[in-house]
C-alpha cells in the first residue's frame, strides 16, 4: 500500500497519500502501535492532509499569482477537480482549461484568459512536485519513527 501511494504520486488514477497512509497504519496497527505512535500519526496524518489539500489547490494558486480573477481562480480549482476524472490528461488539461474559461468570462480577453491557464498549469506542476515531497517526507517520518 505504501509503494502504491508512493506511486499514486505520479500515477494520477492511485489515491497517493491517503494510499500511504492507509499502510503505514496497518503496519503500526499490526506492530500494535508500539513503533509507531500517536505523535508520529499524527504528524503522518497532517502531512497527508496538506498534500491532498495542495492537490487541489495548486492551479488556483498558479492562476492567483498572475492576478486571475476571482472565476479564473475557482476555474481553476473546479478543473482540478473535474480534472481527476480524466486520467493524466484531465489533470493536466482540467485546471488550464478551467482557470482560462473563467478568466475568459470574467474578462472576455483570450491572451489574458491563455495567461492565466499557463499559470494554472505551472502551479500544477509544482503542486505535483511538492506533492511527492510530502510523500518522500511521510515515508521519512514514518521509517524514523519505525527504526528510532
């Protein structure tokens, strides 16, 4: 479960953190919490959390920082998610095209609404970094915790 969420970082269709987390704790369940404790759950669960939040948020935050308007940026936000559904092409595709159809109706400018998808798209990209980020981290944590 660990290496399929791990995985799931780059494979869009695999739950990634959560997937990990699921693992980590059945194994601190199954060593009955001896290893793993509640303060290295917790902090597992935390950065779980950012990242799946960050997986969401990441092209609306692309978008906020060229200025979008407040459409673009839920365009944004609903793409991602909508996004999802669609393989990697749908995430890749779902936030531009969404953060540049609400710039386009807010604004009614194609160059600023194409601006404003880029952005989108960038902050993907970065918030798909980040995201393997907290992945690598969570396993860090969680080998620490298991061998200290």
């Amino acid at each position: 479960m660990i290496l399929g969420g791990l995985a799931g970082t780059i494979l869009p269709l695999l739950p990634s953190t959560p997937l990990m987390f699921a693992g980590m704790l059945l194994l601190a369940w199954h060593d009955q919490f001896i290893r793993i404790g509640w303060p290295s759950l917790v902090l597992l669960v935390v950065l779980m959390l950012i990242s799946c939040v960050l997986d969401y948020l990441a092209g609306a935050m692309g978008a906020k920082r060229v200025g979008a308007s407040k459409e673009a940026i839920w365009g944004a936000l609903i793409g991602s998610i909508v996004g999802i559904m669609g393989g990697i092409p749908g995430m890749i595709l779902g936030p531009f095209l969404g953060a540049a159809a609400g710039e386009m109706y807010a604004r009614k400018d194609v160059m600023r609404a194409g601006q404003v998808g880029i952005a989108s798209g960038i902050g993907m990209l970065l918030g798909a970094i980040a995201k393997v980020g907290f992945a690598l981290a969570m396993l860090g944590a969680f080998v620490l915790a298991w061998f200290i």
